[in-house]
C-alpha cells in the first residue's frame, strides 16, 4: 500500500490517536526542558485479571500485544524518538514489572502473549525512552517523565485529565456495553478526524498526525521486539 501510494503521489494518514492525544503533547513539551530526562508511556486496558478473560483477549487478538494495545506506543516512539529497527542499540524487558502466558482462547487453542509488558529502548542515536502496557491495568494511560541522573519522578499527566472525565463519565452512562476506554480516546479520535479532514479539503499539514511509512516502520519495530522480550521473559 505504501508503495503504491507513492507511485501514485497520494498521501496516506493513519489514525494513531495518541500522536496527537494532551498528555502525550504535555508530556513531550515538559521532557523538553529537562536535559537528560526519561519519558516512560503507560498503557492500560481494563480486562479482568483471569485465565478466561485473558485467553479471551489473547485468541480475538492475535497479532499480540506489540502489535494490538502497544502499537500506539510504537508509534509514538518511530514517530518522535528516533525509533526503527536499525536504530535499535538495545531493549531491555523490566522483568519484575512483566509477565508473559500461555493460555486456551475460546476455541481451545493456546495462545502465547503478554498480559503486562514493560521495556526500554535505547537508540544508536543516543535517545532512550521506555513503554509499560497492562491488559488488566484500568482505564488510564498516562505519561512520565524522570530525571535522567537520579530516576526520580519529575512530571506525570494522564488521559483522561481532571478536565475531560466529565465527558468520559457522561459517555460511559450512554453507552454500557462498550469498552471502557474507547470513552478515554473519544476527543483524540476527533482530533485526528479534523486534522486529517482539513489535510484532505485544503492541504494544511495534519500535525502530529502518523504516515503510513511511519506505521509500516511501528510494524516493524513491534516483530522486532515481540521475540526479543519473549526470549528475555522465558
């Protein structure tokens, strides 16, 4: 597709939300004026802490979680860290936070993935930046960022923020049965709409917003990983 779209000279957006989300916005622009800071992304779904629920989840999604709940993550890391597997000097799998299973889906076939995952990656570049993501971990993803030399924790901001959990309330009422946080993500995916929108009707550039070579490279970078960390965790 992105082969055929350059030969063609079309432009292909894709709908990464949390390039264009607050917290990942605040949380870059505080990283910014901290020299030598570390940023770490968190993501967390809402799946109940069982071999049922998570076999559940592990067979609907079967690419695993690289490819599934992290991919935003990855995206983020190709799209503003200098992320590609040939800028990988090394990850490393924070094996105390992390946990990988073997479990029957539904069907009666076992899958393996993880259920938390957490990693850092350094680059040849000389950047550093790390992901946590927990399928039984609540609604919020957020954001850190700590001081290069000491680790100690110097910002943090979450999604959503004080100002957008009304709306998150409100929407979560109207609809029940829906997954708790495609409500967190409701204004991100409206942003990117816009944004993309405006790109399609006058050409203004859609900031922030990932293109397609962006996400081929965030695929990557997530087969890359995934049997790298799966070896680090056995």
């Amino acid at each position: 597709m992105a082969a055929e779209a350059k030969a063609a000279g079309v432009e292909v957006l894709m709908g990464y939300n949390k390039n264009v989300c607050k917290y990942v916005t605040k949380t870059r622009e505080f990283a910014a004026t901290v020299p030598g800071s570390h940023t770490t992304f968190v993501s967390n779904n809402a799946y109940e802490n069982t071999p049922e629920s998570l076999g559940e989840c592990f067979e609907r999604n079967a690419e695993g979680m690289l490819k599934n709940m992290a991919i935003h993550e990855l995206a983020l890391l190709v799209s503003f860290y200098d992320v590609s597997v040939d800028n990988i000097e090394s990850v490393t799998a924070d094996k105390e936070f992390s946990s990988m299973q073997t479990l029957p889906g539904p069907s009666g076939k076992e899958f393996t993935d993880f259920d938390k995952i957490k990693f850092t990656i350094k680059t040849k570049t000389g950047k550093s930046v790390s992901v946590a993501a927990d399928r039984c971990g609540g609604t919020d993803s957020y954001a850190t960022v700590q001081d290069g030399s000491s680790d100690e924790e110097l910002f943090r901001y979450y999604m959503p923020d004080e100002e957008d959990k009304a709306e998150v309330d409100a929407l979560m009422a109207q609809y029940p049965d829906a997954m708790p946080y495609f409500f967190t993500q409701d204004k991100d995916y409206i942003t990117v709409k816009e944004r993309v929108a405006k790109f399609c009707a006058d050409g203004s550039e859609a900031t922030g917003v990932a293109t397609i070579d962006i996400a081929v490279e965030t695929l990557k970078v997530a087969e890359y990983l995934t049997p790298s960390l799966m070896e680090q965790l056995k």
